[in-house]
C-alpha cells in the first residue's frame, strides 16, 4: 500500500537525520516506526482483565525509611 505523508520541515529533517543514522530509506524508517507503535499497545484481551482481579488489595507497600536501612561501611 503507498500513502502519502505530509510534514513540516523540522520534522522532515528530523526523520530523514534518523533514517540515514540508521542506514534505512525515509520510508523504511517510517514503516518501522509504525509497526513499532502498533505493536506495543496492550492487547484487547489484556485490557480486558483489567478490574478483573476482584478483592485483591494491590496497593504500593509501606516504603522503609532511610534509618532502617543497613549501615553502610565506609572504604
């Protein structure tokens, strides 16, 4: 599929400086960046369990202060 793509000129250059850095085309570089994106957005399964775990208390633990901590040795 070919898609037409419009961007301002610092953006463009922005692109083009990271694309040749990487030894791939404008398009290539774009193509991946995409693809990239794409796949890291949560799957619909996983954020269907969300709220699912029901009467599970998951709150950040208590944080220990510095005082409890062990002693350090000076070298």
């Amino acid at each position: 599929m070919q898609v037409s793509l419009y961007l301002n000129d610092s953006l463009a250059k922005q692109v083009n400086a990271v694309a040749k850095a990487r030894g791939l085309s404008v398009s290539s570089y774009i193509s991946e960046a995409i693809k990239n994106h794409i796949s890291s957005e949560y799957s619909q399964t996983f954020l269907s369990s969300l709220g699912s775990l029901s009467g599970v208390d998951i709150r950040r633990p208590e944080q220990l202060s510095f005082s409890d901590d062990i002693k350090r040795v000076k070298l």
